[in-house]
C-alpha cells in the first residue's frame, strides 16, 4: 500500500508581514501534480493544516479547492487531523459527511472514533488518525484524571486505538507530538504551558507506520531516513520554510510503499516553492551590485550587514535590488546589555517574558504562587483561543 504523508501547512501563515497564501498555492499545486503522478492509496495530512484556530477566509477556500482536487478528482482518500495550531471544531465541522466522500477529518479527540480500513493485495491496513489535544482536553474525553501531560494524554489515544486494531492487519497512525529525540525549528509553536510537551517514542509500538505533524524538519526517529530500512517513525516536515532558522532546510513529503508484513520504504519528494527563503551575508553595497547576476534575486531574504557604519535607508536600499527583502540583522552592531533578549522573544513561553520583565523593573524574581498562578492563566487564555 501506498501512502503521501505530508504535515503543517500552516495555510493563512504571514511572515514579517508578508502574506504567504500565494506561496502556499503554487507548492500545493505542485503536491496535486505529485499525488497524481505517484497515485497513492492515501494521503495522510498529519496536523496544523491552517496557521491560527480562527483561519482567514482564503485559508479555507485554498484548502476547499485542494481537498476537492485530491477526494472528487484524483479519487484518493485523504486522512487529515488538527493539529497544536488548528480550531478543532471549525477542521472537524461535517466530518461524518465528508468521510462518505473519501476525506476523514479527525478534530476534537475523539476516543470513539473507528480507524479508516483500506485494502491492498496482502489485506488491510488500518489508519488510526489521532489529533492534537492538550492533556486536560484528553483527560475530560476519557474521565481519566491521572493524565497530567502531553506523553500520558497521547498514550491514552493510542491504547485506544490499540483496541479498535483489527486482528492480523496492517496499522498506521497520523499524529501531531513532540517526539523526544525530535530537532525542532524557530517557528514551531511549543505544546507546552508549563511542564513538558515530549512525549516517548516507545509509546508507537507495535504500529507499523508514524506519520507525524509539528516539527518543521523533516526527519525520521530511531533509524534511517529513508530507503527500504527507514524508521517507521517520521516526520514528513512542514510544506515551506516558515523562518529564516530553516533557511538551510530541504522540503519535502513522504513516499511511502508499505509491503505485505507492514515493512515501508520511504522516498523524500522534494517540494519546489515559489520563491525560496534564504540568508545572505555581506556589506549593503556588494549585496546591491551581486544581486544583478543573481537569479534569484525574488526570494525572500534575511540579509546580515557586515558594514560597521551608520547606514541610510538600508532596507528600502535593499529592496532596489531584491523586492522580497523581509528583514536585515547587523550582527556587528548588536549590544549585550541586560535588555536584551537572549532569543527571538516570539520563541519564549510568553510566562518566560512575563518573569523577566517583572525581575527586570521590581528587582525581584516571580514568587512561585505567582507564576503557578500565571501558568494557570495562560494555559486557560490559549485554551480558549484554540477551541473559541
């Protein structure tokens, strides 16, 4: 059986104020043209499909016109789950209806909900599609109070998936985790809030394929990455280069040919985007008179100034010679004083900030009543943003 697996789209995504929803269009036009040429027997769409839980309008109507391309006339069966960045309910809406179609849409979690059955020569394979759900939306599914994080809510989903596995057949699970062991990217949106948002490999066993969503590198966990000795535990990797962190990333999907005894051999499809995202390096001038003879000078780009003077006007300079610009970093002129942010303050848990700056201006550090206090917080404000 033949599966494409592919994760975190993140339709609707704006980078440093740029819309990326044409970028978005053009790969997906090409993963189409992929679906078609490799007629899969499935494809396994593994979380964050949009970029907020509250998507914008053309989100939907890009992901309306890519479903309908895949289910009513390519005729595959697609397998999607909402990830850590998805509206459960608004991707789960007409789900029962969509699945007499070919599309299974898995939303909320769901500790009823049967694996799609597909057959092959060597008999069926069952897909048990589990979406993302934070430890206290899993515990009020399942009544199971003991579950206090991510790794005990994932192993409750799958214990249950266990006991709906058809004997004798093929299995496959889609989900969206942190996988320890897993190299993560700038523009992942950590699961946690408070405590850890890991989860084992071990809690797999027993499954014969991995698919995963929300590391935004594609690679494989305990084996090789590709081949007919692949692990069986992978991540396909996000549709583009969501930050410059990625910038030295190769994006792709997962071919995926599983044989009779549940054994895959996974190819990586290279994805090829619109324009690409990438780093130069240089002082603002030679960057200008290089990029006549660069021919791709309508990437999006990062550019690191080298010069050590005061410079006029440097972005809008830029932009003469590369139009798509997005930012410019001046390594040599970054102080070290105690404001400044040791990251980029869009990865730091917003608690994170919240404790520096109060140390910062009161010269004391968050007493522990009162950063438990601003966990429960936070954990109940992004509760409510995601299921709003």
């Amino acid at each position: 059986m033949r599966f494409l697996h592919t994760a975190d789209w993140h339709l609707g995504r704006v980078y440093h104020g740029v819309s990326l929803l044409e970028d978005q269009a053009h790969v997906l036009q090409g993963f189409i043209r992929l679906a078609a040429d490799t007629r899969p027997d499935a494809i396994l769409i593994a979380g964050d499909i949009y970029d907020r839980s509250v998507p914008p309008a053309e989100a939907v109507r890009l992901l309306d016109l890519v479903l309908t391309e895949l289910v009513l006339e390519l005729k595959i069966p697609v397998v999607v789950i909402a990830g850590n960045h998805d509206g459960p309910d608004r991707l789960g809406f007409g789900s029962e209806l969509l699945t007499r179609a070919g599309l299974t849409v898995r939303g909320p979690v769901d500790f009823d909900a049967p694996p799609l059955i597909l057959h092959d020569a060597h008999g069926g394979v069952a897909i048990h599609a589990l979406p993302y759900g934070e430890p206290a939306v899993v515990r009020g599914a399942c009544g199971d109070e003991a579950i206090a994080d991510h790794h005990a809510a994932l192993a409750a989903q799958l214990h249950a998936a266990c006991t709906r596995q058809p004997a004798g057949m093929r299995s496959v699970v889609v989900a969206h985790a942190f996988v320890l062991g897993g190299s993560e990217s700038e523009s992942e949106r950590p699961l946690s809030v408070g405590g850890s948002g890991a989860v084992g490999a071990g809690v797999f066993d027993g499954f014969d394929y991995v698919a995963l969503g929300h590391l935004h590198r594609p690679q494989a966990l305990g084996g090789a990455a590709e081949g007919e000795d692949a692990a069986r535990i992978q991540y396909s990797g996000s549709l583009l280069k969501y930050s410059f962190a990625e910038a030295d990333h190769a994006k792709s999907v997962n071919l995926v040919d599983m044989d009779a005894q549940g054994r895959c051999t996974v190819q990586r499809i290279p994805l090829a985007p619109r324009r690409d995202l990438r780093i130069v390096e240089g002082e603002l001038d030679a960057l200008i008179a290089a990029a006549a003879a660069d021919p791709a000078r309508d990437d999006y780009l990062l550019a690191r100034l080298t010069d050590r003077g005061a410079l006029l006007d440097a972005m809008g300079k830029l932009r003469t010679a590369y139009p798509n610009a997005l930012a410019i970093e001046r390594p040599d002129m970054v102080g070290d004083g105690p404001g400044r942010a040791a990251a980029d303050h869009r990865r730091i848990r917003m608690q994170d900030l919240f404790a520096s700056f109060h140390e910062e201006t009161t010269g004391l550090a968050l007493e522990a009543e009162a950063s438990a206090a601003l966990e429960r917080i936070i954990d109940g404000l992004e509760h409510e943003e995601r299921h709003a």
